[in-house]
C-alpha cells in the first residue's frame, strides 16, 4: 500500500491552491465542497475562479508563489504547469510536515486525491495510486451505477437511531447483528424509493421489538426505454440485479435481459396484436401473488412503464393489495427513437406542439380525436400504429392535414438493427407493405420529419434509411 487512506476534516480551516487555471479549478471546487476556507495564489485566475472570487468563496493573492503563503495551512495543492514552482512548494510543505498534492506528479505529493462517490455523508473513494487516474475514473463510473444517490438519506436515518440501538443492545455483537438485518432488509429499499418516512416508521417499530422486521417481497415496475442497454437509468440496472423474478414484455430486448441477474426466473408477458400470452388480468395478478410470496419481483416493460404500458392498471392492482413497490422511469419509444433518427420532435421553427396517442385503443378501435390530431405546426407519434397505419393516414389527410405532409417509420429505434422509414401520408401505408417492416415501429408525422437528412446521426450495422419518394397511397 503505498498510500494511507484517510477521509481529513478541513471544514473551516486554512488551504492554499497555488495555480489559477483550468486544473486549479476542479481541486478548488473539490476543497470548497468539504468546507476549507479557500486562498488562490497566482499571477492569473480563468474566468471560473474569478466567478469564485466575485462571489466571495475564496481569497485571491494575485502574484507568483512565496514560501511564506504556505504558513499555517491545513492542507496544500499545487496545480501550476511550472515543474520548478510546483518542485519548490513540495520541498517546503514537506520540510514542515504540511499535507501537499502536486496535480499529476504522485512523487512530489504527500497526499494524492482520489476519484469518488459522493453520497454525504457516505463516501467511497477510489485509487489507483496515482499510476492511472483514468483506470480510478472508470471504476468510479461503474460503481455509480450500483450505488444509490439515496444512501445519503439512508445513513443520515441510521444515525439519528445509533445511540438508542446502542442504548437498548448493549454488547457489540447484538447491534452489528441488529444493523446488519436493517440494512439487508426493507427499510434500505423504502429510502431508496423515496419513502423515508415510511422507513422511518418501521425502524422505529423495529426497535421497539428489539428485531429487525421481516423481508417482504416488492415490485419493481422498470422502463427498459426503447432497446439499447445502455439507455437504461442506473436505478433500472441496480433492481435488474437484485430481482428474484422477472416479468418481461416483448418489446424488451436480448441485450437489456441480459443485465438482469443471471439466476432469476424468468416470465413471459408479451402481447401481441390479437395475441396475449398472458391477459393483463392474469399478469396483475401474477405480480401480486409473486410479491406475496416475499420474492422481488421485476416488471420490465419496454419504454416508460407510464406511456402505453398500462403500469398504471399494475400498480392500481398492487396498492389495492397493499403490495409495496417502486416506479422507475425509462425513455420513452418517442424520444428515444426520434432522437436517434434524427428527428427533434419539438423544433420551434417547425412545431408548437406535439402529441404522443396509441395507435390502438383498449378495444382495438382507432376512434381518435382526428381533428385534435390534425393541425398544423404539431408533431404526432403514433405508437402501435403499424397495423392500423392506413386509416391513421385516410384520416389525418380527412380532417385536414395535406397527404404531403412528411412522415416517418422508426423501425427497432435506438438498436442495431433501427431503419428509418421516410415519406409522406399518401405514402406511408405502401412504405408498410413494400417495406416488409415489422413492430416494434414507431410514426412520426410533421414537418420535423424533413430534418432527418441533415440531423440524422446514429449509423447502426446495416442499411438505415430507406425512401420511396414515388410510392402511391395503396387504396383499400
């Protein structure tokens, strides 16, 4: 181990930053985090560091080093880009036992600082010994992920109870025991899903009985977004790994049921077009008996779990039941398939407004408010609309909108295998037939479809875009 680490209090005491660029900037921003009272020495500072200065969050000497800046200093960072300079302040901090990093030189600090986590008043610091700050960098961006920002929250919570688990068990053993089943059990899980007071709550029961209360199982209702993994929230991705059972649609794909825990079971609730493997019905009811049985159970659903996913009917179910449970967002097939198809759905110089509407309604109708749908300067997304897409156009054209209006198939949006679908009403139905393209697929109808030539971005394998600027409307 070639260096110790410590976690050092300097709220309130005296720093020294020798430098006033863009290096000095992210230790002074790292030093007035922690509470130093902060002093910049440097013939210059960037305009960051003014804006610090005119703020009052540190005193500036504007001038080159000199050894007696370093008096009476807590701690020493020296971010110059003169080897000589950053050389002498070392030597002198050094020489009087005084904390000194020098940025990028591990052989002239007597601290190094390293990449962290901030969950205050949880820290985790990560190291590499200064050899590869990037490597610590990585590591760091992979923990995130499995960390919550919630911890924060949830060791603030277990401190305002330490001294009364101590007071009521006593020996050492009995209160690790204690904490230990606290913080593998629900009440870590209710923080996390922003119920603190609930947590709370049980905490205090918990320690009126002198144990910790018993697991119960939960549903995790989770946005799997459009189809590329790495779309997904860090919240999504940590309850994938910790799930006991998963509950998955079609729509979600290969790569993302992949990041689920290697051992959970697996449930397929897929729908399709007059083909349900399971009814709504049945698949509420699934959930609950599974959490009934104390396991976490996943409900994975493609997209946002609250656009056209009927999460809304699962958790009426689940609260009717008193099933406890979490909601957690994922990007919706709309934004996520127009942004990667090039197609800003909201530009103002082309629309005022747009709408998200179902293809297909509960009872398979597609009896839409058309006059609504077709009005100028407004972007529609259809989703599900594939199988309905010729009366989506007859109508739209009907109720005012001109058959010229641009138009676009996203076909397996945001993943590999996406193309991209451009014509117009009049064409879109012959895009449908002639282009054997199959759902998921979503249209996008409005003059930001125009933009997708010069915006389009994303270059999956394969061919992307495919137009059939001379296709005729395939009538009935």
């Amino acid at each position: 181990m070639n260096f110790l680490p410590i976690f050092m209090n300097i709220k309130g005491q005296p720093c020294l930053v020798v430098g006033g660029g863009g290096v000095a900037v992210r230790k002074v921003m790292l030093l007035l985090r922690a509470g130093g009272e902060l002093t910049v020495v440097a013939p210059e500072l960037c305009d960051e560091l003014k804006r610090s200065q005119q703020a009052g969050d540190i005193s500036y000497i504007q001038r080159n080093f000199e050894p007696a800046d370093i008096d009476a200093k807590h701690i020493v960072i020296a971010a110059t880009d003169n080897e000589q300079v950053n050389v002498q302040v070392s030597t002198l901090c050094r020489a009087r036992g005084i904390p000194v990093n020098v940025v990028d030189n591990p052989k002239l600090c007597g601290f190094i600082m390293p990449s962290m986590i901030d969950r205050s008043p949880v820290q985790i610091a990560i190291s590499t010994g200064g050899t590869s700050p990037v490597l610590a960098r990585v590591l760091r961006a992979r923990l995130e992920t499995l960390i919550p920002s919630a911890y924060g929250r949830l060791a603030m919570l277990l401190d305002e109870f330490r001294g009364r688990v101590k007071a009521q068990f006593g020996a050492s053993n009995n209160i690790r025991r204690f904490w230990e089943q606290i913080l593998q059990g629900p009440i870590a899980d209710m923080v996390v899903a922003g119920k603190d007071g609930e947590a709370r709550q049980i905490l205090e029961m918990a320690l009126e009985q002198g144990e910790a209360p018993d697991n119960k199982g939960e549903v995790y209702l989770v946005g799997a977004g459009p189809g590329a993994p790495d779309l997904l929230t860090f919240r999504a991705l940590r309850l994938m790994q910790q799930a006991d059972v998963v509950v998955y649609d079609r729509l979600v794909t290969a790569p993302i049921l992949d990041l689920v825990r290697r051992d959970a079971e697996f449930i397929y609730a897929g729908k399709e077009k007059n083909k349900h493997t399971i009814p709504q019905e049945n698949i509420n009811s699934l959930l609950v008996r599974l959490a009934n049985e104390g396991k976490k159970v996943l409900r994975l659903k493609g997209g946002d779990p609250f656009i056209f996913g009927r999460g809304g009917e699962e958790i009426e179910t689940l609260m009717a039941e008193g099933v406890g449970f979490q909601v957690v967002p994922g990007i919706t097939a709309a934004s996520g398939c127009a942004s990667y198809a090039g197609i800003p759905l909201t530009h103002r110089d082309y629309v005022q407004s747009c709408i998200f509407v179902t293809g297909h309604l509960k009872d398979s109708s597609i009896n839409l408010n058309w006059s609504v749908l077709a009005q100028p300067k407004q972007t529609v997304v259809f989703y599900m609309g594939l199988h309905g897409v010729v009366r989506i156009c007859q109508q739209l054209i009907a109720h005012g909108l001109d058959s010229s209006t641009p138009a676009a198939l996203v076909e397996q949006g945001t993943t590999q295998n996406q193309k991209v679908h451009i014509g117009n009403l009049a064409t879109l139905p012959g895009l449908v037939v002639h282009g054997d393209i199959k759902p998921p697929t979503l249209i996008i109808v409005g003059e930001v479809v125009k933009l997708h030539e010069k915006l389009a971005w994303f270059e999956p394998a394969g061919e992307q875009v495919v137009e059939y600027p001379n296709l005729k409307n395939i009538k009935n």
